[in-house]
C-alpha cells in the first residue's frame, strides 16, 4: 500500500496483470511535464519533428499503451475513464510565486552555468 503514488505507475502494473486498485484521494496534486528542443541541437528539425510526434493523437494514445495518461483531451485514457474518477475532486496545482521562480531560475544558473 501506499499512500502516494503517479497514478500512472498503478495503471502500469494493472494492465500487466497485477491485482492493484487506486482511491483518489483530496487534494489530489497535479504535476505537469514538459518536452522541449535543445536550442543548440544539432539537427533542430528532427528535434521540431519528435517534439510535434510526441504531442500527436497517434503518440498520445501509444502512450496510454504503457499505462500513461494522455495529455490531449481527444485521446482515451487506457483503460477508459480514468479521468472521470478525478472529477469534482480538489486540485492542487503546483506554481512558483515571481519571487520564487527567480530564486529558483538563479540557483539553476549557478548550477548549470547559465
């Protein structure tokens, strides 16, 4: 059991056949991912073009295959109605205040030499 967890990695381990279930529980929080193209690429087409497949129907609904939740609201979730268990629950959406985001973009140069 455990009390937090990616709903995607239970989703995961039922369509492999495991006995597994999932409660929502409130706040349910929300985290979001991102994808991106290296400014510097050495082929920034390709990268266009992986970027552009990957937020595509065709890859979204690939991805549910692998017990991901997909990203477009035209796209079915695997299996169907996983996000209707979400419904009229509270959500928590992570945000940075302008002062944080700062502190945290500056600690990131430092790191990273930017």
């Amino acid at each position: 059991m455990t009390l937090n967890n990616f709903v995607n990695l239970t989703i995961n381990a039922k369509l492999a056949g495991d006995p597994v279930e999932y409660w929502i529980t409130e706040p349910v929080v929300v985290t979001y991912g991102e994808v991106g193209a290296n400014a510097k690429a050495p082929h920034p087409n390709a990268a266009r073009l992986l970027v552009n497949y990957m937020l595509s129907a065709e890859a979204q609904t690939l991805r549910t295959t692998w017990g991901r939740v997909p990203t477009r609201a035209d796209v079915e979730t695997n299996p169907p109605g996983i996000l209707d268990r979400f419904k009229g629950k509270a959500l928590v959406k992570p945000t940075l205040t302008a002062e944080d985001e700062s502190r945290w973009q500056k600690t990131f140069n430092e790191w990273f030499g930017r």
